[in-house]
C-alpha cells in the first residue's frame, strides 16, 4: 500500500503558480493556490487569507509592505480544487498601494480580500508595557493545530480553561523567504479565535460550542513592524462580545521582547441547531 503524500510545508502551501487561459497564454494578475489534501469539510480560511495576500503582493512594489488588509469569507472552499486569485489593481502611489483580491472556485468568490501596502517612513515608536506572567513556550503543551513544516505551536493557556482569552505561541515548521512571513501571520491567525469563542459558549454547558454551525465571517490584520515567524510570536487572542450568533474577537501578536507585532480581529458565526 503506498505511503500517504506528505503534508506541505507552510513554504509550499504559499506558493502560487501563474494563471494560464485556454490556450497557455498567462492571465494577468491572477495566481492560481492548492490546498494540502486532508480530511476537511472545507478549505482552511486561514489558507485561503494567506495565499490571497501573497497574490496581492506579487503585484505590489518590493519596497511596499503590508500595512493592513481586510478579507471577507463568503462560502466555503474545496480542499480539492485549485483556488484562482484574481487582484485588482486598485492604487498604485508613491507610499502606498492597495490591491483586492477575489479567491475563486469554480467561478464562484469564495472570498475577498483588500489589503494595503506602505512604504514606510520615519516616524515615533511607542510601546505599552508587554504583559506580564505569560510563560515562554519551551515547556508548555503543544496544540492540535500543530503540524511538521507548517506550524511549531504552545498553548500558553492550557491551565485557564473558564477565561475568554487565547494564548497560543507559534512560529513557522520551515524556512520561509521574508516576503512571505506576513502571509504566515495571515495564515496562523485563524486558529486561536475559535478556541476564544469556544471558551465563552461553553460557560453555558460543556460541549454547545461545538453542536453549532460555525464560521469565520471576515478578517482583519494590521501590521505595525515586519513579522519574522521563524523565531517564537504570541498570538493573545480574546472573545470581546457575542450577539446575534456573532461572535467578535481581538488578539495582538507580540515577539519575544513583548513588542506588539501586528493586530487581530476575527468575527465568527457560531448558530445553535434549530429545536427538533
């Protein structure tokens, strides 16, 4: 019986080829992702977050990076089909430029993305005092989102199960080229949320959080310094409110100087099963 394919690197699932029409002609602005082929119901959003921004950024000027982006999920990807990014030039000026992209299936957006890019400047540098009392990674638990190549994980969090808060440390499983490690933050980013709103769900009794349908509905990052993943970040995530089956969260990602790296909304759909 042959060996199951090895997972990809996180490298690899950033890597998007060039679009091709029909007859072999490249399509402009568009790049075409794969997904690793797991058992899931859908795409991971995350995946899908990150590889749209990478597209973005083969558009944008080398010396523009990243500032914020802003990504609506509108219905859930195939693990099994090609995902195509479409970008839409949407500025290009001296210090910024912004770009939108659409993921597609099947010709059908599974997602959109706008994001900002800066050329940066000189500037101030404040900083609030980093937090206090959070254990460094080297000796807690692993997490289940961890996975060879892709992810190294800590749940710095593990003995707090009643809080609303998150605390997960990460870093890449693999050499990233430094045009890529946004993506990355991009791409972890999508795992601490859900265990926040679980936490806040599940004070009304064990386990409902995961009786629910539940989704992410959009993303949101800004960068404030480069991020370099390869070292240890800490993603310090809460749930803030919960209403109308929303479930908001907000999380800041901090090195290991306790220097705030980039910030972090997510709202999720966590709907109960209707009676019956």
């Amino acid at each position: 019986m042959p060996d199951a394919p090895a997972f990809p690197t996180l490298a690899e699932i950033l890597t998007l080829e060039p679009a091709h029409d029909g007859g072999g002609a490249p399509v402009a602005d568009t790049f075409i992702g794969h997904s690793p082929q797991e058992k899931r119901a859908r795409v991971f959003g995350g995946q899908v977050v990150a590889q749209s921004l990478v597209a973005a950024t083969h558009t944008a000027p080398d010396a523009h990076h990243v500032h914020s982006l802003h990504a609506y999920f509108l219905r859930g990807g195939d693990v099994a089909e090609p995902i195509a990014y479409e970008v839409e030039r949407l500025r290009d000026g001296r210090s910024f430029t912004a770009r939108r992209v659409t993921a597609r299936q099947g010709g059908k957006a599974i997602l959109v993305l706008s994001a900002s890019f800066h050329a940066g400047g000189p500037s101030g540098d404040y900083e609030p005092p980093a937090p206090l009392g959070i254990p460094g990674p080297e000796h807690l638990p692993t997490t289940r989102f961890a996975k060879p190549g892709v992810l190294e994980t800590r749940d710095a969090s593990y003995d707090q199960p009643r809080t609303p808060q998150r605390r997960l440390w990460f870093r890449a499983g693999c050499e990233l080229d430094p045009a890529l490690h946004a993506a990355g933050v991009a791409y972890a980013t999508d795992h601490g949320p859900f265990g926040a709103a679980r936490r806040i769900v599940d004070t009304a009794g064990a386990g409902l959080f995961d009786q629910m349908f539940r989704a992410s509905l959009d993303h949101a990052i800004w960068f404030h310094r480069p991020p370099r993943i390869k070292d240890w970040v800490l993603y310090d995530v809460e749930a803030v409110t919960h209403r109308d089956d929303r479930i908001l969260t907000s999380g800041r990602i901090l090195d290991g100087d306790g220097r705030r790296i980039a910030t972090v909304a997510q709202e999720i759909l966590a709907r109960s099963p209707e009676p019956g």
